[in-house]
C-alpha cells in the first residue's frame, strides 16, 4: 500500500491526500461538536460568573456612597446636640435655626452622593429634619412602622428596602431607601435613625445593559425572598402591579441552594425553560444577583456555529485541494531550478540564479537569499584578490630596487664605512637610515605596530633633513599605550612625502610637522599628519574627502606609477578594516592641512 502510494504523481498525492483529510474533518466534527456544546456551557457560565461580580461591586460602590451617613451626627457636633434636644423646648427663633441648619446639611449630602434624592433623620425625641420641604405624613408613618419591625441588633446594622415607586415633588422615582441607626459611641443607644432615599432606576442604569458571550446575550435579574426586583428583560419591575402573586414566588426558584453549593452556577426551570443560571449574593443587601440563558440557546448556537465552520472547512479544503494540484507545477519548477544550482556551487561554481520570473513569495525569497549570498561570496572572493594584488602593487612600488637586496646592503655598507675614513658625517646618517628603510620595507609581514612604523618614518625624515638642513621641525605625541596597536605597513611615510613635497612650497624659516596618534572611539585611533603648510581651498578640500569616502573596499590600486599617495593609501585601509576606516582631510588655505587616518584598535598578532 505504501509502495502504491509512493509511486503515484505529485498531484496524485495530493488529491488522495485531501480526500482523506475530507473524511477525517466529518469524524473531529462529530467529536468538537460534543466538546464544544461543553465548552460553551463551561464558558457561558464563567462570563455570566464574571458579569455577576461585576455588578455585584458597582452594587456595592452605588450603596457604599451614603454607608458613613449614620456617623452624621458624630461628625458635626451641632448635629448630634440637635438629636438630644425637643423642639418643644425651644423658642421659635431657635427652632427655625435649627431646623435650616438640618435641612441644608442634608440637602448638602444629597448633593454630594449622586444616587441620594432624599435623606431623613427621626429622632427619638418625636422630631423630623428632612432635606426637601413638605415631607407627608404617610412617608414618616410607614418609615416608623418599617423602623419598629426590623429586629435592630447592632449599631452599624442598616436595612435596605425593596424598590417602591414615589413621587418627589412633581418627578415620579423608583425608590430605594437604606435605614442607618444614629447611636453614640460609648453605649448602645439609639436618638434617631437616617433613611437615604436613593434612586434605584439611576442605579439600574448600569444593569441594562446586555451582556453576551460569543455572541449570545444573558438576562439579568435581582431577587430578594422571592421577589424580582429588576429584570433586565422589563427593565424595574413595580412589585405592586406588574408581577402577581404566583409569579412573585414562582419565579428563580432554588437561588439559596444554588448559591450555598459554592459553584456559584446551575439549572433554574424558569416560566417551563429550562436554564443555566449563575447567582451570587450580595452581602450588603441580601439580594440575589441572577445571570440566565436559556438551554437550548446555546445548544442551538453551538449547532449553527459548527454547521457554518463545517460548511465553510469543505468549502476551503475543496478550494485548497483544486489550488494545490495549480500551484504544485509553479513551485517545482523553481525549486528544481535552484537545486541544480545550488548542486554547481556545492562543486565549487558559484553561480547566480536568473531568467525565472520574479516572485514576492517564500520560494522568491529563497533565491533572493540564495543570489544574495553567492553575490557575497564572490564579492569576497573578489575583495580578497583585489586586496592582495593591492598590498603586492604597493611593495613593488617601495620595493623597485630590492632585486637584489643583499647587493643593496652591501653596497650601503660599502658607502658608508668610506664616509666614516673621510670623516663625511651626513653620508653614514643617510646610509643608515636607507639601509633600514630597505630592511622594514621588505620584511615578510604587512601588519606591524604604531612603534615601528613611526621608526621607519622617522628614517625617512632623518635623510630629508640632510637634504634640506632646519627646513622644517617635527613633533610626535604618540601615547606609550598606543605604540603597540597593530597598524598595516607603510601608510606614514607616503603621507609626511606629500606634506614635504606639496605643502611647504613657500620658502620660510622652518616649517613644523606633528605626528599624533589619538583615540577616536572605544574601537577605533585616529593617527594624524600635521604640517603648517600652504593649505588647500575649501572646495579642494570637499572634492578630496567625497573622492576619499566614497573609495570601496574591493578597490583596486592603480599601476600608472604615480607613487603611492592618499588615494592609495585610503584604499589600502579600507580594503584592510573596512569601509568605516579610511583618510579624512582638514585644511584651511594659507594656514595648515592635517591628515587623519581613521583605523580599528587591534595588537600586533
């Protein structure tokens, strides 16, 4: 079978190969539709969990607002006098006072606590201080009668009523009041009691909103023993009219057990449906925070989801199927095409990879990469010889009278002991220093240290001051740290020629030149040739440094003969450290010029 399989065509493959992922994607169907009617319901249950306690701490902040309101009278001493005193006890003109006093004191709390429309304060004493004028009797009757059947065990115990509607002033409200014990601190004694009117419909404001999971929105409710407080399906529920009294018992059954079994999530037969409800209690209140769906919702939306993801993974794998048989014939024609070349540069032809079409895919960026790094390896190749034949054009232009070197000495030699029997001083100086020019110039190594190339240099400098006696002085500040850097042979004494030859074209006193060796970075030096010379013009000096910067690392040094100057000496550095180093002029006409050499910090070796 596999034999079979493996001597049919590429297309072949891939066609049998899709039939079989056809047959297995209907088997992991079945299987992910029964884990996903799971997850689903697992999922739905933690957002409805979540949602829960979300509104469950804005309940919180929403009551917790006027929860310091029983400590009033604590706070503003006047307050906790007027709770001690009758009003019969007092003139007119004291009660006035102090009932205005009282009244903006409220009216101010309920400026300041958002949810409040009306605070009350009933003293032991018989008397009643509210923040709005022409408060009914009715309203301090059933406030006395709610107070007297609340079994009040501590002090900072409160009671919060269900919503009822009422009227303040000519605006109608859907009303919750929260009763506060005003007691001193030192004995459990009640002079009064605070009831904070809120409005429950603000407060509900942020429960009408529908929360939904994948799509599929939940309910909400609020019940307190039985009753619905607030159904996000009819918004407030007015308790007097809008649910009986079957209803009223009927409805979210069982919320105390599904609560108590630390789940916080079950199965709730609400009106005949069958639902998944999460509860969670508020503790301030005593109410039930109810999120429901429906079962057979998320049954449904579960189907339809799979049915669609079913439809359109046929949909694609056919369409995959039919643009993989297209697509296979353009790919192997390329990857052929790069193998075989890539087979030639294993046997040592590097060549490039040209005449395809151009591609923006990952096969176009595979030959990119491919040209790439044959165009760096020749390039590499390339550098490499073009760096050699420069280092050997270089030493064949120093070196034009090392044919016979030993004969060279010896002929030096020669000269300079019949210099020293004719006692001609100047001649054994100059023999000696070409002598060691010759030497150094013709060791076997390219790279040497700053020290011996300054040596070298100042051979160079010993023979012109022969030549031309207190032409010029010469100064060097080379760092004792730096004297061992290793530096490539011979780029100083082509640098001071040119400073000599073109530079001190003015006939002075003496001229000055200053050899230093500085840190230019953390990597690199910079070794500077100073002269006080003619200088160049501005432009000069710009054409000169955009010629200079501009010189590549695979350079190749010209063979006209014309010596080596900065042009060759650039390209040297640059083929040696890289494009980054190299020859930066600074001049001013009539004043000075000042070469620098820009090279990477290295030891000899």
């Amino acid at each position: 079978m596999i034999r079979r399989f493996r001597r049919l065509s590429f297309q072949s493959k891939i066609l049998l190969t899709y039939l079989l992922l056809l047959l297995f994607t209907v088997v992991i169907f079945a299987i992910c539709y029964i884990q996903g009617v799971s997850s689903a319901l697992t999922y739905n249950i933690e957002y409805m969990k979540q949602s829960n306690q979300q509104k469950n701490m804005n309940l919180d902040i929403a009551m917790g607002n006027n929860s310091s309101l029983n400590l009033l009278h604590l706070i503003d001493p006047k307050i906790n006098v007027i709770l001690h005193e009758k009003s019969s006890n007092m003139s007119p003109k004291d009660r006035y006072e102090r009932d205005y006093y009282m009244q903006t004191v409220l009216k101010m709390l309920t400026v300041i606590n958002p949810h409040v429309q009306r605070i009350t304060i009933l003293t032991s004493a018989g008397d009643t201080y509210c923040s709005i004028n022409n408060i009914s009797e009715d309203y301090i009757e059933n406030a006395w009668n709610t107070i007297e059947s609340v079994d009040w065990k501590t002090k900072s115990q409160k009671y919060y009523t269900i919503p009822y509607p009422q009227k303040i002033g000519n605006t109608g409200y859907s009303l919750l009041s929260v009763y506060h014990q005003l007691s001193d601190i030192g004995e459990y004694k009640t002079y009064g009691y605070l009831l904070a009117d809120l409005d429950f419909g603000s407060i509900a404001k942020d429960f009408n909103s529908t929360d939904a999971a994948d799509g599929l929105a939940s309910s909400f409710a609020i019940v307190y023993e039985n009753q619905v407080i607030y159904n996000s399906r009819n918004a407030c529920i007015n308790l007097e009219t809008d649910l009986s009294e079957k209803e009223k018992q009927e409805d979210f059954p069982h919320l105390e057990q599904i609560e108590a079994s630390g789940k916080g999530a079950g199965e709730l037969y609400l009106n005949g449906t069958l639902c998944i409800a999460a509860v969670l209690k508020n503790e301030s209140t005593g109410w039930y925070l109810v999120q429901y769906i429906p079962k057979h919702l998320l049954i449904n939306t579960s189907m339809e989801s799979m049915l669609n993801v079913m439809a359109w993974v046929m949909l694609i794998l056919t369409a995959a199927g039919i643009l993989s048989f297209i697509l296979s014939k353009q790919v192997s024609r390329p990857i052929k095409a790069l193998a075989e070349t890539m087979n030639q540069a294993r046997q040592g032809e590097v060549k490039l990879l040209t005449g395809l079409e151009p591609r923006e895919d990952e096969i176009g960026n595979l030959i990119e990469i491919y040209n790439e790094m044959g165009k760096r390896i020749n390039d590499s190749i390339t550098k490499l010889y073009i760096m050699q034949i420069n280092q050997k054009q270089t030493e064949l232009k120093m070196l034009q009278f090392q044919i016979n070197p030993h004969f060279l000495y010896n002929a030096l030699n020669t000269v300079t002991a019949i210099a020293r029997l004719e006692e001609i001083e100047e001649i054994p100086a100059i023999t000696e220093s070409l002598s060691d020019m010759f030497r150094y110039n013709i060791k076997g190594t390219d790279f040497v240290t700053v020290k011996d190339e300054v040596v070298q240099l100042k051979n160079y400098i010993r023979i012109q001051s022969i030549r031309f006696p207190g032409r010029f002085a010469v100064k060097y500040d080379i760092p004792g740290e730096y004297e061992n850097n290793g530096v490539i042979k011979f780029i100083l004494q082509p640098i001071v020629e040119n400073s000599i030859q073109h530079a001190f074209k003015v006939k002075r006193d003496q001229d000055y030149l200053k050899i230093s060796v500085s840190p230019d970075s953390e990597d690199y030096l910079l070794i500077s040739v100073y002269d006080d010379g003619c200088g160049m013009p501005k432009e000069k000096v710009d054409e000169l440094n955009h010629a200079l910067c501009n010189t590549k690392t695979n350079t190749l040094l010209g063979e006209d003969g014309a010596g080596i100057g900065l042009a060759n000496v650039n390209a040297r550095l640059k083929n040696f450290y890289g494009e980054d180093c190299g020859i930066v002029v600074e001049s001013r006409y009539g004043s000075f010029t000042c070469i620098h050499m820009r090279i990477k910090r290295n030891k000899e070796g």
